[in-house]
C-alpha cells in the first residue's frame, strides 16, 4: 500500500442513493412498510400496468429540496424527469425514472473535518430525484422477485472527484448520513438499504491533473464496508499498474466476507441507456417563495450542534461529537440540561458512560430509554445536594433502568441516604486517627494517597453512606491540613 502511495493519488467520487422518508411512494399512494407482506404494497401505476400515469409526491420534492438547501446547493426553480431505460425483472416498466438533464439541486458542498483536524469541502454536483425497483432474490434454480419496494422515491446525491483517501470519503458519508437523519429527509437504517453508497474509484500518477480509469464499487450500505472496498480497490489498481498493465473500467460489486471486489459488468465508455424527458410527467414547478418556506423547516444540523455543545455547555469535542453522532440522544441531552442547567458537564458523563452502556447491553435505543429525562435530572440533583454519593448512584443507576424507578424514590425504599452527620464522621475519624498513627505521619508529610484509606475506613464503619467530601475536609481539618 505504501508504494503505491508513494507513486499514485487516490482519486474517489461518490454516489449516494438516500430513500426519502415519505409516508408513500413517488408516484402512488402505496404506503412505503417495510415489514409489509411480499407484493401486498402494490398498484397499477408501481407495477406498470398499461394506461397507468404517474403523479408526483409534493413530499418527495420537499424532502430533496431541504437536502440541496442545507449543502448550500442551487435549487432549480425548473427541472425535469428523464427515462432510464434497461430492462431487469424487477424494473416492470422496462425504464426508470429519474433526473438526467435537469435535476432539482446542483452545486452544493459538505465541509468535512479529518481526524488531522484538517477540513476540506467536498463538492456535491448534483442531487436528482428517482425511483427505487423491485427487489430480486436468487434462490438455487429460480428468484423471486418483491415490486412493494418498486417506485419508493430516492434522492442520488453525486460528489465532484474530491476525495482522496477512505478516511475522506467515509468521513464525508457519516456527515451526509447524519445530516440526512437531523433533516429527516431519510431514516438512514443502513442495514435495511435507506442509504446506499456507490465509489468510483482511479488511481494517477503524483502530481498527474488527468484521471485516471475508474471503476465503479456499487450498492455498498455500510462505512466500514466502503472503508474496505476502497482499499481492496486501492490496492488491486496499484498493483495492475505498477506492473505497466492497465486498469480496465468495470462495475464491481464487493463481497464482505473475501473483502475483495467483484466484476459484475466491464462498461464500454458508457452504458446506452437512451435518456430522454419523460413524457407522463409534467416539469416541476417551484416558486421561490415555497422554496423559502421550506428553508425555515432546516433544523440545526449536527455540526453546528457539536460546536454550540462545545461552546455553551464547556463540553470537550469528543464528547460533543458522541453526544451528536444521533439526533434523539442531542435532544435527550439537551433535555436533561434544561431541567437542570447547572450539570451539563455531569449529565453528558452519565449518559455517555452509563446509560449508553446499559443500552447497548439491552439492545435498546436512546427513545426507549427506561430512565427518562427526568430520572437523569434528578439523579444528578441528589448527587449534586450531596444526599447521594457518586459512588452510591452508580448501584442506583442499574435499578433506575431495570425498574424505571426514580432515584428518590430507590433512595427512600434502600435507605441509601448519605450521611451529613459530621459529629458522627468526626467521631469516628477521632478514633481512626488514635489507631493509625503511621498513616497520620505519612498524611503529614504530604502522601495525599492515605487519605483514601481514612475515607474508605470511615465508609466501612457507616455502610458506605458517609459523604466523601465531607469526611475528607473533616480530616483534613482535624490534623490542621491545608483543605
Ligand atoms: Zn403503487
């Protein structure tokens, strides 16, 4: 890989293929149900019966439109619907449609930051409106083809040539897909195919301006799996060409379990597909007062989330980033700071640590949360007011989740009250001081470590509910320390 490197720039354009997140289809009103039946979400005008005509989902346009307006793309008040023709079973028009000569948004950009922290815009140069096929599935002798997926509207969103490495274009994909998510433009469930990834991907020599051949890895739905495909790629170019053979133009398919590329067509120079307008539709028609309107429907998108988390609530990036990388956790969050402003710090400690880690262990996400955004408030404010210890509310924490309890009240029932009684501590400390001398010596001469032995003893004595702080400024006090 180094070799190559040293004697090639990597060179990767991607395609997206994002499915709007529509209540039905592009042309229909079949409902878009995932775990609908096999051909039970089907119609006339999805399965292309003669005489049936499309009508246009306002929601599909809306939804691309609000795509194009947050990457700063130019949106056409005018644009247009091609045919694509190919036949395939599960294509039952034997054309799809979608925007070759006039899509809806062009010139767009998404700023992404490497883990250099260098940032660097990638060029969005389109982003079109089209329609999903059917599915097949092979069996031994025979498939199975499933149309209820058959005109379910997508939007293509087509990078310039602007990547450089996998880093870059994964990194380029997790913003898309999360600004994807925070817009609800799509729902982004990469394993049920929501958002699908295509790498065009050429090698050329250092300090080279011309590209390339290309090849083309299609209908990848995972990061890691375009993390992979673009290094197999990386490396199977580089070899062909150092060995003075040329690399062909193919599409290719990648097979994650060999982690190696696939050729599933060798592409003269370009694939016939004979565009041209589609005859049954109307052009789109978009005043630019709608596309105003629609503009105020923009949510905040994670990046400019991530540095208000870092500048209003003190938080470290990473932690910020953590916080974003889903729009209901950010909103969870946030909703824990408002009820309780003074702990934001805090708040993001605990759900980043624990209440993640109790729901990865449950399978569960963050909107089936057993601890509510209260719950958390309050849990922090016991800490807070020192009924509580630290130490206390993390054996809390488990029967907050497995009961959906509130910590007050576990708090009452378990008699886990922090002890304030300083006369108590005191008194106990005075009897711990009388039998340790050594360690009062050594606490004297500055090991501040021993301080912990005094603490856990004094917890030992009271049942773990004596208050930490308190106990440790009390001492602190009583052999004339410094505090
Ligand atoms: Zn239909």
């Amino acid at each position: 890989m180094d070799l190559i490197l040293q004697k090639y720039e990597v060179v990767i354009g991607l395609e997206v293929h994002a499915q709007l997140n529509t209540l039905t289809k592009m042309w229909c009103n079949c409902e878009i149900l995932k775990s609908a039946y096999e051909n039970t979400k089907i119609c006339q005008v999805c399965t292309a019966q003669p005489g049936a005509l499309p009508v246009l989902n306002k929601q599909a346009v809306q939804l691309a439109v609000l795509t194009g307006l947050a990457h700063g793309a130019t949106i056409h008040e005018q644009s247009s619907f091609d045919r694509k023709n190919y036949f395939y079973p599960d294509l039952p028009k034997g054309f799809q449609i979608t925007q070759f000569y006039r899509p809806i948004c062009t010139d767009g950009a998404l700023e992404i930051e490497l883990k250099s922290g260098e940032k660097k815009l990638i060029a969005i140069n389109r982003i079109q409106m089209e329609e999903d096929t059917g599915k097949s599935t092979h069996f031994g002798d025979y498939s199975l083809i499933n149309l209820n997926r058959c005109g379910v509207p997508l939007i293509e969103i087509i990078t310039g040539p602007d990547m450089r490495s996998a880093e870059e274009a994964t990194t380029y994909l997790k913003n898309l897909h999360a600004n994807l998510v925070f817009l609800e433009v799509c729902k982004g469930n990469l394993q049920d195919g929501n958002f699908r990834c295509d790498v065009n991907l050429s090698l050329r020599p250092l300090g080279s301006t011309k590209f390339g051949v290309r090849t083309e890895v299609k209908n990848l739905n995972s990061f890691k799996h375009v993390e992979q495909a673009i290094h197999y790629e990386i490396q199977r170019q580089g070899a062909l060409l150092m060995a003075g053979e040329a690399v062909e133009q193919q599409t290719l398919l990648f097979d994650a379990e060999k982690l190696v590329t696939k050729v599933l067509r060798s592409k003269s120079n370009a694939d016939d597909y004979r565009y041209f307008p589609e005859p049954d539709l109307p052009q789109i028609k978009l005043p630019a007062a709608l596309i105003k309107q629609w503009e105020k429907l923009i949510p905040e998108l994670p990046m400019a989330k991530k540095s208000r988390f870092v500048r209003d609530y003190q938080l470290p990036v990473y932690d910020a980033s953590l916080l974003c990388d889903e729009k209901e956790l950010s909103v969870y969050y946030e909703q824990c700071v408002t009820l309780y402003p003074n702990g934001a710090k805090k708040i993001a400690n605990w759900i980043l640590s624990e209440l993640l880690h109790y729901l990865h262990e449950g399978h569960l996400t963050i909107e089936k949360s057993p601890i509510t955004v209260q719950a958390m408030g309050e849990l922090i404010t016991l800490i807070d007011e020192g009924v509580i210890s630290g130490k206390m509310a993390k054996e809390i924490f488990p029967m907050m989740f497995d009961e959906k309890k509130m910590p007050k009240n576990i708090v009452e029932e378990k008699g886990l009250v922090q002890s304030n009684d300083g006369d108590k501590i005191v008194e106990i400390l005075k009897e711990l001081i009388a039998l340790h001398p050594k360690e009062v010596e050594e606490l004297k001469g500055g090991r501040d470590r021993v301080l912990g032995f005094f603490v856990g003893q004094v917890m030992k004595k009271m049942q773990g509910k004596a208050n930490p702080q308190l106990t440790t400024d009390l001492l602190k006090k009583l052999l004339e320390l410094p505090t």
